[in-house]
C-alpha cells in the first residue's frame, strides 16, 4: 500500500491495490485478499438474517385471504380502517382507537358515548338499601349499646 496520490486526476488514498478486511465474530479484523480501491467487509455482508432468508412473497406464504376493509367513525369524528375476512361476519361497534369511544359504521350517526355514571361511596350503596327511618332505628340501637356499656 502506498500514501495517498493521484489517479485519473482524481485524489485517490491509496494508489495500490487495496486488501479487504474480514472480520470473524469476536475476533481481529484479518486480511483476506485483494479488492481494488475499496476496503469490502468479507463473510457476512448481510447481517441479522438466516441461511435461506429472502424477501417473503406470496409465493414462500401462499396466498392471502380475501379481504374487505370496513369504516368505522366515532362521536369525535375519527375514522377508522378496519380489515376483516371477507367470510367474517363484522361487528355493529368497533373501539377507536385514538379516543376509545365505540364506533359505527354509519358516519352520519355514530353510537354515543357511553353514560358514566359518578363514583359511589359506601354510604350511597348503604342509603339504597335502607330508608332514614331504618337507619335512624340503628343508630339509636348502636348509641343504647354504647351508653349501656359506659355506665352513663
């Protein structure tokens, strides 16, 4: 190898014939041979895919299903592409997915969100199930109880 220099009126690194390096997993890099005026990577010159991978086609996967696409809009006005096989039977809502409201396939009409309803405490579950009076009724017998057991 020599300096850098001229060739063709161009300026050229090395003016030799350049030698190729290889580089084994988890070795040095060695010299493997002669290229001309470029360092070529030798061995795996594709990495991360196995003996026998090629680019997938219809012909390595077979064919695929027949397909139709279905839209869907939300209350929002998102609209969402959906695709089924053409023999699946295709649900009334769907869940967008941007808000997570239900969605419909009429864009006129979409469904409406749906009512949620406030959180409950205990003491609302409690008035549900017994009226004032009944729990007048309780807290008078808790208080006797109580008293009963101080003495007062």
């Amino acid at each position: 190898m020599q300096g850098a220099g001229t060739r063709d009126g161009a300026k050229v690194l090395f003016a030799a014939p350049v030698q190729a390096l290889d580089c084994p997993s988890g070795g040095s890099p060695q010299i493997v041979g002669d290229a001309q005026g470029a360092l070529v990577a030798g061995g795996n010159a594709i990495r991360g895919t196995r003996v026998g991978a090629g680019p997938m086609g219809e012909a390595e996967r077979g064919e695929a299903a027949p397909r139709r696409r279905v839209l869907f809009w939300c209350a929002q006005g998102h609209e969402t592409h959906v695709a089924f096989a053409s023999d699946a039977e295709v649900p009334d809502l769907w869940d967008c997915p941007r808000c997570g409201l239900p969605a419909g396939q009429d864009q006129s009409a979409p469904p409406p969100a749906p009512r949620t309803e406030p959180y409950k405490t205990h003491l609302a579950y409690v008035r549900e199930r017994r009226s004032d009076a009944d729990g007048d009724a309780l807290l008078e017998e808790a208080l006797a109880k109580l008293r009963a057991r101080r003495g007062a």
